[in-house]
C-alpha cells in the first residue's frame, strides 16, 4: 500500500460533511476537540475546531482506554473524530456498554454521550447530511 492509501485526504464530499458538522456543532459550548492523527479525520475536525478557536488535540485510537479516562477527568464538553472501528469502542468505555465497529463506508453517525454524576447516557445519531 502506498502511503497515500493508509492516509487518504478526504473527498470533495468529505469536505462537504465535515462543514457540515462544523455547523451542526455550532450552538454547542465545545472546550475541546480531539482527532486521531489521520488527514481525514483532522480535516474532519477542522471547521468545527477553527469556529471554536480551539486546537486540535490528538489522541491514540490504540489507547482508547486511557483517553476515555482523560475525557471523563476533564469534564468538558469534547468533539472527538475518529473511525468506525474505535469510535463505538471509546463510546462504550464512556458509557459501561459494550459498542462494536461499524462498517466503514458509514459517514453519518454521531455519537453523544453525556455524563452527570453517575449517570451516563449514549445517544447515536444518524445526520441528515447527503452529498450529491
């Protein structure tokens, strides 16, 4: 595999949704945000980190253990970006439920999860987002 294949940058589609989530996050007080070290999922970061003025912090998918226990000591408000394969995973670490992978070809879902006290609540949203 080329390098490009393991790194791919995002298409003129992906450019789209990421703007898109860049205004579905817009009314929302992030402190922080956090993407793995991928161009897709920086560039997928990105417009949501530029309206907030924050820089993107990123974390190891391979320790997806540790960065939930940082999330969860940092009590902020967090957009993370990161794959099929890790974000349900680090949801359910959030959350004490137990997540699989989703296929990769899905680019819609967002996961929220809210923590207060000991109450911890996992929503999956699916986005209304469509790119021609």
């Amino acid at each position: 595999m080329s390098e490009n294949q393991l790194d791919p940058p995002l298409t003129t589609c992906g450019i789209e949704r990421s703007e898109y989530i860049g205004s579905y996050f817009e009314d929302i007080n992030i402190k922080n945000v956090y993407s793995t070290n991928y161009l897709r999922t920086i560039k997928t970061a990105t417009p949501t980190a530029s309206s907030k003025k924050i820089i993107i912090q990123y974390y190891d998918s391979n320790n997806l253990k540790l960065f939930s226990e940082q999330l969860l000591n940092s009590k902020q408000n967090s957009l993370v970006v990161g794959h099929s394969n890790t974000t349900p995973i680090l949801a359910g670490l959030l959350t004490g439920k137990d997540m699989k992978p989703f296929n990769e070809d899905i680019y819609n879902r967002i996961y929220k999860v809210i923590i207060s006290q000991n109450n911890m609540k996992l929503f999956v949203f699916e986005t209304s987002f469509d790119c021609n």
